[in-house]
C-alpha cells in the first residue's frame, strides 16, 4: 500500500464501514490517537488548513507539520490492533502483536477470541502487507466474527492460506465463506472442516470452488454434508482446474454420494491427493472408485479407510490397479476386510511390475502368519512398497492387538453410532441408566448396548468395559465414558494431522 495515499484512519474507516458499525463507534475509533504527532497526507491537508499558512491548492504536494517528527505508515497494522482492542475493551495480544511485526503466519487456533477478538485481528489485517498464512480454528468467532474475516479477505492482498475451521459457522458462514470467495482470488488453502455445515450449504460454497482460480487445497471435513449436496460437489470435482488436494472425510456420504465423488473423481484432470475416508462408502462405492482409477492416471494418494468397505468392495478397487500404475498411496484400512481377500490382492500385485505404489495402508485389518509370509516375498517385486496392517497406535506404526486397542476401536464404533443416529453422549448412557445415578454396572452396560443395538460383539463389549473403567470400581461412570470418548477424538485428530502433514511432505 502507498504510504501517501493511505493512512491508518483511512484503512479503518473503509473497513467499519464494510461491516456496519454505527458511525459514533466509527467516529470515537477514529479519535483514539495513533500517536502524539499528526500525519498529514494529500487528503488531510486539503481538508485541515495548517496554522498560518495559506490554503493549498488541489495540485500542491503533500505538507507535513514540520513541528512534529514524521510518524511513518505502519504496514503492520500494530497500532490499529491496539487503537481498536482499546476501543472493543479487548485486552491486546502480545502474540499477535508480535506476529504482525515479525511473522508471515499467524497461528492463534483455540485463542478464545470470540468475535471481538476477531474483528480487532482482522482490522489489522486489512493494513498489514506481510502476513501470509492465518489459523483462526476453533475461536467461536460466530457469525459476525466470519462476517469481519469475509471483508478483510475482500481488501488483504497477501494472505493465501486461511483456516477457520472448528467455529460453528452453520450456514451462514456458508454464505460468507462463498462471498469471500467470489472477491478473494489469490486464496490458496482453506480449511472449513468441523463448521456443521449440511446438504443445504453446498450451494453456497461448491460453485464459488469450482470456478476458483487459484485455490490448491481444500478441507472440507468434519461436516454433515451427505448425499442430497454430492450432485454439487460431483460438479465441483469434475469442473474445477486448479485444486490438487482435497480432504473430504467425516461427512455422511453413503452409496449414492460416493458414486458422486467417484464420477467427479473420474473427470478431474488435476486432483493428486483426495481424503474421502470415514464415509459410508460400502462395496458399491468402492466399485465407483475403483472405476474412477481405472481412468484416471493423475491421483496419486487416495484414502477410503474406515468406509463399510467389504472384501467384493476391496478386490474391485485392487483390481484397478491393472489399469492404473500411478497411484502410489492406498489408503483402504479400517474397514472388513479379511485375510483371504488380502492374500489374493497380494497374487495381483506380484503379477503388476511397473507399480509406483508405494504404501498400501491395511491397518486395522488382521493377517496370520501364512499371509504375512506372501507380504515378505512380495518385496521381491515391489521392494520399495510398504504394507501397514494390524493394530495401530499412531498412524503408519504396526503394534500387536491388545485389549486396550479393542476397547479403543469399540468406543470409537459407539462415537461413529451417536453420529449416525443424531444422539449425544448424555441421551445414549441415559438409555442404560436407568435409575439416574450416571453410574451403570457391567451387566447393564451390557444390556445397554444389546437393547440400542450397537454394532458390538461380547469381546468388543470386554474390551471396551476394561478400556472405559479408569478406577476399576466395577461400574461405568458417565465422566469415564466422556473422558475417554475425548481422549480417543483428541488421539484421532492427532492422527489425521500426522497424515496431513505425510501427505504435504510427498507434495
């Protein structure tokens, strides 16, 4: 920005206005001093005589109030951060505060910074000119915080990566982020996931994507969208030419959905890496799939781990790899698949020896001793290819199944169950408790999960009873099943970064 033409005030004033705020909280903002000295600029001298001299004509340069030092322009937007914290009676943040000054990024995830925490950020991003990437997830920012994001998008000029996820935007936000869009075309990466978005958004958001210029990466996960918004984003996927990574997981596509994905998937010239794991794919989705590889030759890691995907669904998205030998990363565990199935895959893999797979990931999924034997020679024809399996206890590390990894896995098919059946925590062990102690027994724990017919055999049961009770009381408290329910969330999300970031390295 031109030192000359601008001036803090000035970049405020356009900024307040965007948003609506009442002139006399424009007014009052204004009259907070920047400093002890005056600026003076074309603009404020034409409107403000200096004392004892003439009045300057249109065409004069600008005049500076030589009794006072010269205060230069802040391209920071330090000053304006504390001239409006002071005004909002927000307490300034030294991390920003020094992140304005000295970073391209900005990471202020779970800040608690609420709405008037964000609009103080985003006037100071309106000024600032060097400040790339900004992180603003899980700030309960609302709607007018995506409101005050939207329009400083709409004037900043360098900020290419924006992640707002995690702030319960619902549709609104929906509305905003499109508009945003619309105005901003040098955006490169965003991240909307966890905002409880549903089929009734997508209208909102997959047009502004598809026609996007310039946006490489898109997280869309931890949403609600399912398969009434997939035509949208079946559009989305096959028109748009610049995205290369999309991570569409944690949404509530089932067949008809996948098959969606899957066409736009099949048309798409420029997609490399495409998360669409924890859905309902199911066989008759992974056969869309498995056509898409068929006839793409662009797709480099694909991830459909943890989607009802059965063996008939497993062997069919194998075999396309007679047809494609560019994928290097498939990512298919999680779902049930049993060791027969995998061996034969293992007798088609040997017979492919132009592969560039890389990393065929299995995990969750059990092998004897006779199918792990196949995995060892095949190195021979593909030594450079990695096959994870088994249990895990962090993403791409093999650990043997243990009692506490099957409770794990049991609660988190309880979490995938409250999900699905739109319940909470509360409503589900209040089902089991029936004289309101929020304490059960094993026996009508047991029975609990019998009646509301989770998907869960005894052993599971076992596991997931010894796995809960941290104190060993012989009951299962509400606050054990809580805890341990955001302990396992937390360990996933951890996981799912861990992979982000694996993915981004292969980029």
């Amino acid at each position: 920005m031109d030192a000359i033409d601008y001036t803090d005030d000035y970049l405020l004033t356009r900024f307040l206005s965007f948003v609506n705020i009442r002139s006399s909280t424009r007014d009052s903002l204004l009259s907070l001093p920047l400093s002890k000295c005056e600026v003076f600029t074309r603009d404020s001298a034409r409107a403000t005589p200096v004392k004892g001299k003439a009045d300057i004509e249109d065409d004069q340069e600008t005049v500076l109030d030589i009794t006072a030092p010269h205060v230069p322009y802040d391209d920071t937007g330090r000053r304006t951060y504390e001239k409006i914290c002071q005004k909002l009676d927000v307490v300034p943040s030294s991390k920003i505060l020094r992140k304005l000054a000295e970073s391209p990024s900005i990471d202020i995830r779970h800040y608690g910074l609420g709405p008037k925490g964000t609009m103080a950020v985003s006037v100071a991003l309106v000024i600032n000119s060097t400040v790339t990437t900004l992180n603003i997830s899980g700030n309960n920012i609302d709607k007018t915080g995506i409101l005050y994001i939207q329009r400083m998008m709409e004037e900043n000029i360098t900020i290419t990566d924006l992640d707002v996820s995690d702030n319960h935007l619902k549709t609104f936000g929906a509305k905003a982020i499109g508009m945003m869009l619309q105005d901003n075309k040098g955006i490169r990466r965003l991240s909307i996931a966890g905002n409880e978005f549903t089929d009734l958004d997508a209208t909102f958001l997959t047009k502004e994507i598809e026609i996007h210029p310039t946006l490489d990466y898109l997280d869309i996960s931890r949403n609600g969208f399912g398969d009434i918004a997939a035509p949208f984003f079946e559009k989305m996927i096959s028109e748009n030419n610049n995205m290369t990574e999309l991570n569409i997981s944690w949404n509530q596509f089932r067949v008809p959905g996948a098959k969606c994905l899957a066409r736009g998937l099949k048309d798409n010239m420029k997609l490399k890496l495409v998360n669409a794991s924890w859905n309902g794919i199911d066989d008759e989705g992974a056969l869309a799939f498995s056509d898409c590889l068929s006839n793409n030759a662009v797709l480099t890691e694909l991830d459909i781990s943890c989607s009802r995907i059965g063996d008939k669904g497993y062997a069919q998205v194998m075999r396309a790899f007679k047809k494609n030998e560019d994928l290097e990363v498939l990512r298919i565990g999680k779902n049930n698949i049993k060791e027969e199935t995998v061996k034969l895959s293992i007798d088609l893999l040997k017979e492919i020896t132009t592969l560039k797979l890389v990393l065929l990931d299995l995990s969750d999924v059990m092998l004897g001793a006779s199918v792990v034997k196949e995995l060892e020679s095949l190195e021979e024809v593909h030594p450079n290819l990695e096959v994870v399996h088994g249990y895990t206890d962090s993403y791409g590390k093999r650990k043997m199944a243990g009692f506490a990894d099957l409770g794990e896995e049991a609660l988190w098919i309880i979490k995938e169950f409250i999900e699905e059946k739109d319940l909470t925590v509360a409503k589900l062990f209040a089902e089991f408790d029936e004289d309101g102690s929020n304490s059960v027994d094993y026996d009508e724990f047991r029975q609990g999960i019998k009646q509301a017919k989770i998907p869960l055999s005894s052993s599971q049961v076992d596991a997931l009873i010894n796995f809960i009770d941290m104190d060993g009381d012989g009951d299962i408290d509400f606050s054990e099943l809580v805890l341990k329910m955001k302990e396992i969330t937390k360990k996933r999300k951890e996981e799912d970064e861990q992979r982000a970031a694996e993915a981004r390295k292969r980029r």
